[in-house]
C-alpha cells in the first residue's frame, strides 16, 4: 500500500465480526488458567499479554502501525517523547561513549544529554550537522550520532543520507528524531538511519491531547529498549495509545495541509512588516533548500520560524492581536499556533548558546495547522499590522 492508505490500515489486521474502530483494553493484568501458557507469553514464545506494564493491545497495536509507516521491523511506545529518545540511546549505547549531537537541537534533548548522560561518563559534542567535513571529523572516536530531520526551531535539514553512510562506515548507530517530518514526509530507515524516534505528542497524535513517544528499529534493539521500558516504567497507557493511533489514521491528509500551510505563510511572510528572517526548509533562500528539496518531495510539514524586529515586546504585542492562532508551548496539532524558544523549548540553554544558534529574542517558532491557509495568513497580518 502507499504511504497514505498505510496510515488508515496499519497495526490492524480485520476479520470477520472484528470492530472497525479498536476496542480500548485498560486492564492492568490478564487472567491464566495455565501456568505454562502463562509462562510461554511472558517468554515472548506465544501472542498474548499479561501485566500492562510489559505489553497491551493498544499499545501493540500502535507500535506495529508506526514500525510499519517507517519500514521497521519493530516499535517500542512510551509515555513520552523523551522518554523514547532516552530508552533509543541506552538500547543503542548502554555504556558511557562520545555522543555527537545535532548543534541545533530540541532544548528538552540538549539538557537531557548534558543533565543526564554527560553526569554518568558520556562525552556530547554538538556539531553543526550540515557541515559534512565537520561530522566527519567529529564521527572520529564516537559512538553515536543524533540528528533532527527537521531542526528545532530554525528549521535546518541535514543530509541524513550522507551522515548515515559515514557513521555506517565506521561502525556508529545513528539516532534521529523524526517528529517534524512524520514517517509521511521522510523515512529515515531508508536512508540508512539506525533508530528513528518520534514525539507522538505532535504530529503522529496531531490533536494535542496526548503525551506519547515511540521508537522503530530492528527487532534486536527495540527488544532491549522494550525490557529496559518495562523494567523502568515508562510504557505507554493504553488510552493515549488508542488516541495516538487514531490520530495516526489521517496523517496524511494533516500532513499534506500542513505542509501546503506553511509554505504559503512562509513566503507571505517574506514581506509582512517587521519580519527580518523566515526559516523554512523549502524556500530559495535557506541554506537547507537543496538538501530538504530531495530528502522531503512531498513538502516539509508544518513547521516554521521568523525572526521579528523588536525582540520580546515585539512578539508579546503580535500575540494579543491574533485572532486565530495562539500561543502554546508545543506543536503538531491541527490548530496553528506559536511558541517563543527563549522560554520554552530552549529556556534550558544559555543566552550564548541561543545567540550562536540564531535563536535571538525575536525568535518566534510557528506549528502551522490545518485552517483555511488564507485565514491564517490574514492572521499573521493582522497581527504584524503597523
């Protein structure tokens, strides 16, 4: 099936008499009445759950559906975004190594590397991941490599295709967070990525009413992330396992309005009042433009930045003129909103940092929904008005 009609049927196979919308399976334990049936599901020998902590339907079920959209052999859900990027890292170098990170990075990703691994003997180093001479020299003694598809905020692609033939030629996994491009737009596995990792929060859900992570890879490692989840308690409930894979049954139709919406606002915003810069990966003028052009054919999804003249009263005064979009601290859903990095998704990083980053005080970070493009684009007008 193509990539749209994958996104309707994965994770599911139907029968005669089975319901067309999944039944949503909460119990904490399942009743045996034979303890070597018991004993075989829990070795994994035979299909079946046990303890929730371990395995449900719900969350099988989206794990199979988001394995399969990224051409994986197996998924592993989790409570959260980050705590899928933590299990990919420890399934993928569970003892202490040099990590190479993307140098525009997700705050929440940065200070989990620098708070959490670098205290227990891991050794980050943030790279500028679009310089191919730079991650070739910075590959040299390390152990794992972690990208965006898509950077937060500024919106950079790197050559995933090319970063992966280096890291696979001298023997080093290759991590990358998928979130913005969604599984619809790029797949990461195909260009010779070792895990790819996704916020189900943002796009997979795409209703903002659920926290969710998965990861897909090989059955190996998404059986070590699996145990180390269970042991550590971070699987995924089963009712934002059922919300997520509903959400997931129109990605491509979200995706598809996503990325048309943010293309148009962005060349709109070329020319709105007080607008210095617009990052976008899919226009002329980004220095990710030839990269994102082959890597994404079928659009960048709704993610987009500009920077504003006047820095924070200028973003404070365009927030209370919007009519339609709003501000909220994250991204994804099907209702165009803005975040400010300085406070939210970068608060965890220094001044300096976010200044070497581009990330200035009128940075804005916008998730561009799905409305009518028009009516959003009035809206940034409005609210950018002199």
């Amino acid at each position: 099936m193509k990539p749209a009609s994958r996104a309707v049927h994965a994770g599911r196979e139907l029968g005669a008499r089975s319901p067309l919308a999944p039944d949503l399976s909460p119990a904490a334990v399942h009743v045996f009445t034979d303890l070597a049936d018991y004993d075989a599901v829990a070795r994994g020998e035979k299909p079946g759950h046990y303890y929730g902590r371990n395995s449900n339907a719900n969350r099988e079920m989206l794990e199979r559906a988001v394995a399969e959209l990224e051409g994986a052999e197996a998924g592993v859900a989790t409570a959260s975004g980050m705590a899928a990027l933590h299990g990919a890292i420890l399934a993928l170098v569970p003892r202490p190594t040099t990590v190479i990170a993307t140098r525009e990075l997700y705050g929440g990703t940065a200070a989990l590397l620098r708070q959490d691994f670098e205290p227990a003997g891991y050794e980050v180093r943030f790279v500028d991941l679009t310089d191919l001479d730079a991650v070739s020299h910075g590959l040299q003694g390390a152990g794992l490599v972690i990208a965006e598809t898509i950077t937060n905020p500024l919106c950079g692609v790197p050559d995933l295709e090319a970063i992966a033939t280096m890291a696979r030629e001298r023997g080093v996994p290759f991590l990358v967070d998928n979130t913005f491009a969604t599984p619809l737009l790029c797949r990461p596995l195909d260009l010779g990525v070792t895990v790819v990792m996704h916020s189900a929060t943002k796009y997979l859900g795409g209703h903002s009413d659920l926290v969710a992570g998965v990861i897909v890879g090989d059955t190996k490692t998404m059986g070590v992330a699996r145990a180390r989840s269970a042991r550590t308690g971070t699987p995924l409930g089963p009712f934002d396992a059922w919300l997520a894979l509903r959400g997931l049954r129109t990605l491509d139709v979200r995706m598809r309005r996503h990325s048309d919406n943010s293309l148009a606002l962005a060349r709109a915003m070329q020319s709105m009042p007080g607008v210095q810069r617009v990052h976008h990966p899919l226009l002329e003028t980004s220095p990710s433009f030839s990269v994102a052009h082959r890597l994404l054919p079928r659009g960048a999804g709704g993610m987009m930045a500009f920077d504003l003249e006047g820095g924070r009263s200028a973003v404070q005064r365009m927030i209370k003129r919007f009519q339609l979009a709003t501000f909220a601290a994250s991204l994804g859903g099907v209702e165009t909103t803005i975040s400010y990095p300085e406070i939210t998704s970068h608060r965890s990083i220094s001044q300096a940092e976010r200044t070497e980053l581009g990330v200035g005080p009128g940075t804005v970070r916008v998730s561009v929904g799905i409305e009518d493009g028009a009516d959003i684009i009035a809206d940034f007008t409005h609210a950018l008005s002199e």
